[in-house]
C-alpha cells in the first residue's frame, strides 16, 4: 500500500483546473475528480480517484456524442495524477509499480518504460499541466486535440546539466492511462516523436500543446530594457553567455542555432521556434537551440564564445547531426564567422604592426591578450567544413 500523506495544494479552487465530465452518467467520475484536487484527502485516496475516474471513462471515449465530455475527465485524470505522482512525498512514490486502494478498489500501477515513442520515467524532474504554463509572448499556441494529459515535463538538475537553461530543459509530454482489469499503465509519451498512440486498444491521436514548453521559459518582466543593457554592458544581460538547449537533446534530430541579434535576447526568437513547431515534419526532424550573448561584447569575441560552444557540442554529444544555424542582424555576423577562415598573416597584412603588437608582445594582462589571439584567429569547424561543400 501507498503511504498515506499530505501533498501540496494544487488545483484547489483553480480557475485553470481542466474541466470534467458533467451529467448524471458522468457523476460518479465528477465525483472522484473534485475530491482528488483536494489537499485534505490523503495521497494514495486522491491517487485512486484519479485513476477510478480514468477507468470509469476510459471505455466511454468511442461512444459517439459522449466522448468529449468523456475525454475531458479522461485527460484531467491522466495528467493530474502523473503531477500528483511525481511531486508528492519528494518523488518516492515515482517510478517504480504501486498498489492503490480506495473507495473499495485496488489497482496495481505501473510506469511503460522508455521507447522511441516514450520518455523514460525518471527522465523529468516534475511536470506541470499546460494549462498552467501560459507566457504572453506567444500569439498563437500550437495544440492536438486528442486524448492523455497535455503535460509540460522538466528536466532540472544540480549541478545543472551542459547546455540547459537555468529553469531546466523543457519538453511536451502526453500522460496517458490503459487498464486491463484492476492493472493500469502509465505512459509519458513523446507527441513530437509520434503524434498518435495505441490507447484502451485503439490508435488515437494524442492531446498536447507544443507551444507550452517555450512558454515555460518565462522572460524578464523588463525585455526590452534587458537587451537594450546588455548592448552596452554585459554584466546586466540577463542570461550568462553560452548555447542552450531549448529541448532534451536528439540525435535523430537536426539542431536549428538560432542568434539574436543587437540589443536583443534569445526570447527573441520565441515566436519564430513557435510557428516552426506548427509543422509536424519539422517538430519530427528538428530541434532549437539559443545562443545568448550581450551584444554589447567585441563581435570576434562573441563570436569565438559561439565556436567554443558548438565544439563543446561536439564534445559532449559527438553523434550530433550537422547544424543549421540562423543569425539576426549581428547574429547574422556572428554565423559568418563561424565558416570563414582568418590567420594571423591575414591580419598582418591587413593591419602592419598593430597585428604584430597583439600577436608578438607580451603585456601584463596575458590572459585578456590570450582571449583576443584566439578570438581574431578563426578557422571554421570540420562540421562547417564539410556543410559548405555539400
């Protein structure tokens, strides 16, 4: 048996709480879903509403004019109970199989491990509902109508792993339930991998919104002013320099770099990533990547912390396929640098002694002078090598 607890208190009252089925056939399961968002319900009581709900309307979701309603209890179970699983008695009810009772029922619980199609259990950190995460940048938000709880998982861990962004890694995530009797099944699948699923015995297209996860990453509530600092000071740009990710790392999958450009901030860029998850084929076949800088830096400089980052990339994540990478205004000059080569003999004759002073002397300050040898010393990776030979 679960361990009976308190959790924290969430959808209590919450305007945004997913809406169930409503109807005298539906009351039973209406019933389930409100004492299951109450905090003063133990756990493991909460956690078998939740199922029992899910079960009561999982074989209603083909019977025609009732499988909207249906659906909603459905959904809202699914994901509500993967938050409460997840979140609840520091994670020790997650990830590995449960034995649930109440209201004179007792399922056995278990997680699908990980496939193409499925995240692995412990992969997210927590989750959050979708209708939880809502950020105004984005205009229009990209959602399947479907079955499953729409889920925004977040990968967030100490120290933080290369490439995340402070708030964590970020991605869309479709909790769905499947019973067989007394035995349920819970599965985190992967939309933008497969859009559909085989739900209680049937193909079914999934719920989600892919726009969540880039609403999850929430700007300053002083943009405009942040990247308009970050032009000429660096120590007040808002983010520290580097590449991140803006999804868990694929191999299958193409990196897009995108580069802000002057007075700028990789938020920049949220509706662009937006409207480019709108197309399946591309949410299939690709994944974004951010590189933050202040624009207020040496454009060579930037440059060189760029290079820096993509060979770290290939680094950490040799397998990667090759870049695509699209700059803005001096983003733009910072992706040209990226393919062109530039020695020191070229800078000599450009420049005369000036060149040589850099390159030849040695001032007190070595480490600053180091930095800008290697900043002005370009030569473009193998992988850009082999891009703009194809």
């Amino acid at each position: 048996m679960v361990a009976a607890a308190t959790c924290v208190a969430f959808f209590v009252g919450c305007a945004t709480a997913p809406q169930t089925a409503r109807g005298p056939e539906y009351g039973p399961a209406a019933s389930m879903m409100r004492e299951a968002r109450s905090s003063s319900v133990p756990v493991e009581k909460r956690a078998a509403d939740y199922l029992q709900a899910a079960a009561m309307t999982a074989p209603l979701l083909d019977s025609g004019a009732q499988e909207t309603p249906a659906r909603d209890t459905y959904n809202a179970a699914c994901g509500e109970l993967t938050v409460l699983l997840r979140t609840s008695q520091g994670g020790q009810l997650w990830n590995h199989p449960l034995t649930i009772a109440g209201n004179n029922q007792t399922y056995h619980l278990r997680l699908e491990p990980a496939s193409n199609a499925v995240w692995a259990p412990n992969y997210f950190t927590t989750f959050e509902l979708e209708q939880q995460v809502k950020e105004k940048l984005i205009r229009k938000e990209n959602i399947q109508q479907g079955v499953g709880g729409a889920l925004v998982g977040v990968r967030i861990l100490n120290p933080p792993e290369k490439f995340a962004p402070p708030r964590g890694i970020a991605a869309a995530v479709t909790a769905t339930l499947d019973f067989h009797g007394k035995d349920a099944t819970l599965a985190l699948r992967r939309p933008a991998k497969q859009p559909t699923a085989t739900v209680e015995g049937k193909v079914r297209p999934l719920a989600v919104n892919y726009s969540a996860p880039i609403s999850y990453y929430k700007p300053p509530s002083n943009l405009a002013l942040k990247g308009l600092i970050g032009g000429f000071e660096g120590t007040h740009y808002p983010a520290r320099i580097g590449l991140y990710f803006m999804q868990p790392y694929d191999p299958e999958r193409i990196p897009l770099v995108f580069v802000h450009g002057l007075f700028s901030t990789p938020f920049t860029w949220v509706q662009t990533i937006n409207g480019l998850q709108a197309d399946p084929e591309i949410r299939k076949h690709y994944q974004f990547w951010v590189f933050a800088y202040p624009t207020g830096y040496p454009i060579l400089y930037s440059a060189f912390r760029l290079r820096q980052a993509l060979a770290k990339v290939d680094q950490v994540y040799p397998n990667h396929k090759p870049y695509v990478m699209v700059g803005h205004s001096m983003g733009g000059m910072l992706t040209h640098d990226q393919v062109i080569t530039v020695t020191k003999a070229m800078w000599e004759k450009k420049m005369g002694e000036t060149a040589k002073v850099i390159f030849d002397q040695q001032p007190k300050d070595r480490l600053s002078l180091s930095v800008l040898r290697i900043a002005v010393a370009i030569w473009p990776a193998a992988d850009w090598v082999k891009l703009r030979s194809a």
